[in-house]
C-alpha cells in the first residue's frame, strides 16, 4: 500500500522526491520494522484479551519441568500472522505471485493451525484437530502451491528444475513429480517445526534465524547480476520474497519479546504450523527446497529424533517383546531437559545451532 502511494507521489512530482521506495532493502527494512512494532504494541493487549478465553492447560506427557509452569495462553501464531501480513500490505509489491503464495500459505496453515489450538482449549477435546484432518490440510494447500506455480507462466522460467546444493552445475528436474514434492515439503517442514515448538522462543528463535537465511537467498536470486556471479536461479520477482522474509523475521523476533523463558505466551500450532508453511513456500519459490536439510538443521534434527525415537521403539517391541528408547523423551529438546539441561540453555544453544546451520547454508554459494 505504501509501496503504490509513494510511487505515485514520485510519478506526480518531478524530479521524484521518494525514489528510496523503489529499492528492495528500503522496504525489506521498512517492512522489518513495522512489523516488530506492530507486534510489540499491539502484543500486550493481545495477551491480556487471551488470558480471559485460551489458557492451554501443561501436557499430561510433558516432562517434570513443565508441569511446574503455569498455564498459558496459546495462539500467539495470531500476533505474527498479524504483523506479517499487514507489514507486507504496507511495504511489498502484495500483487505479485511471489508475495501472495506466501501469504495464503500462512493465512491457510494458521487457520489449520487455529482450529486445533480451538479444539484443544476451548472445546477441551484431548489432542485437538486429529492428525488426518491436518494432513488433509497441508496436502490441499501443497496442490494450490504445485498447481498454481506449474501452470502460471511468472514461474515458467524454472518450473520443476531445481539446483542443488555445494555442486556448480548440477540441476535436478522433478518433471511429473513436482507437485507431490511440493506437497511433501510443505507437509514435512510445517510439522517439523509444529515439533520444534516446545520450550520458550526455541521455534520463534530458530524459525527467525531460518528465514534470515532464506530472505537473503531471496534477495540474491531476485537480481540478475548476483544470482548469475553466485550460480544460483535467477527468478524475476524473487527480490520481493526477501521483503515478506524480513517481515516474518521480525515478527518472530517482536514475539520473543514475550515468548521469551519465562514466557508469557505461546504461539500453539496457529504459529508453528503458519510458520513451516512460510519457510517452505519460501524455499520452493525460490528454488532452493533442497538447502532446507542444511538452513533448517535444527528442525531436521528435531524431526527425526521424534522418527528415529518411534521406529525404535516398534522395532525392539517386535524384536524383544519391549519396547526400547533411544532418546530420553522425544522430541530431542525434551531429551535435554530430562538430562537436566536449563530451559534456557537448551533454547540458547540450539539457536547457536541454527547459526551454525545458517552459516553452513552461505558456504554453498561458493562451494561449488
């Protein structure tokens, strides 16, 4: 909205006196800092009004720890979804297909999202939306993603070819399978970070410092001299992803605010789930959904301790008549607090770890 007002006061006014909105890194900034303020203004009153109606009662399965916390309120998803997508009305170029994928896949994912959390603390039912109803949903939104972007020509350029990682011109064409890849990826990142999402500001942290990575990425391969000197895609467009990145990074930053250890809110599956869906379609739109296993290491990681810990599990009962664990509690974030790591100290490290992973994720650009 900004972005088409001040462009219309240069087009009227000669010589143009805003010029600075044309250029990607005024806005992905500007879009940044809308959306912290928004969530931290608007972030207290949020919290009060959902201490009256969406306490989330502590897990039975929680580990000790836990269970001495108080009850909390949940859906603080919504106060990122907020941010982000007002900041992105305001600062981004919002009729491009690149920006409104993203946001449909938020808005869809956190309505999921949202009707589990619902479900969960106001209808009270144990377990809240069952694990079929969420698969149907992100499966759905994959097809709209696939589809859309097999079949729109702003995406012809690539379409199903891909790079991959840390080799210089090695592509990889998924031809008839790219739409169920779509969906694999946005399902399994979307509930990657659902899992990741269980000590204060460990998802909000780590998914911030996800989409840091992945906004610059953007801004690379929305321009033509840096994705060609780099050998990455270039994709017309992509600059403008960079700016929704930011505006999710900071909304996840203005949420640690209160999320923070002790928290005072919770994001609840309406954030967790908004979250992944963004960092895939982010990923898949700009062609790099294969660097997600080395940006997203802490997610990965978290995934499949919960994997390896189930298939254990069945394999030792059907082996030995008892099951076995290999992980004190999954996910691995809870294996850490029954060893008696602090809370903070686990969150503090894994998003050392997620640095680490970020780093990593730079080096392939000349590890080619």
């Amino acid at each position: 909205m900004f972005y088409y007002l001040l462009k219309y006061i240069n087009d009227v006014f000669h010589p143009p006196v805003l010029r600075v909105v044309e250029y990607l890194t005024f806005r992905a900034s500007a879009a940044a800092i809308t959306a912290l303020l928004i969530t931290l203004f608007f972030g207290p009153g949020f919290i009060r009004y959902l201490k009256t109606r969406f306490i989330e009662p502590v897990k039975e399965e929680a580990p000790p720890e836990h269970k001495k916390k108080k009850e909390l309120p949940t859906m603080g998803g919504l106060l990122i979804i907020f941010s982000v997508e007002i900041s992105v009305l305001l600062w981004s170029k919002f009729n491009d297909p690149h920006v409104w994928l993203i946001m449909v896949a938020m808005l869809w994912m956190g309505g999921i999202g949202f009707i589990d959390d619902y479900r969960k603390v106001v209808l009270k039912i144990k377990g809240g939306l069952s694990a079929r109803y969420k698969l149907i949903g992100q499966v759905t939104l994959g097809l709209i993603i696939g589809l859309y972007t097999w079949f729109d020509p702003a995406f012809s350029v690539l379409l199903s070819t891909t790079t991959v990682p840390f080799f210089k011109h090695l592509t990889l064409d998924y031809g008839v399978f790219y739409v169920p890849i779509v969906i694999f990826i946005i399902t399994a990142v979307s509930n990657a970070v659902n899992l990741t999402d269980g000590l204060d500001g460990l998802a909000a942290g780590t998914s911030a410092i996800v989409v840091t990575g992945l906004g610059g990425f953007s801004y690379l391969a929305g321009n033509a001299v840096y994705a060609v000197y780099l050998n990455i895609p270039f994709i017309p467009g992509g600059g403008e992803v960079a700016v929704v990145s930011m505006a999710i990074v900071m909304a996840c930053v203005g949420f640690l605010w209160f999320n923070s250890h002790p928290a005072e809110i919770i994001m609840g599956d309406t954030g967790s789930l908004a979250l992944g869906s963004a960092i895939a379609v982010i990923a898949l739109l700009i062609k790099q959904e294969l660097l997600l296993p080395v940006i997203a290491g802490v997610f990965v990681m978290e995934t499949l301790s919960v994997s390896l810990q189930v298939l254990y599990f069945k394999f030792t009962k059907m082996r030995f008549g008892q099951g076995k664990r290999i992980f004190l509690m999954a996910p691995l974030h809870h294996h850490f607090q029954l060893k008696g790591w602090a809370e903070q100290k686990i969150v503090i490290r894994f998003w050392i770890i997620a640095i680490l992973f970020f780093l990593v994720s730079l080096m392939t650009l000349k590890l080619r």
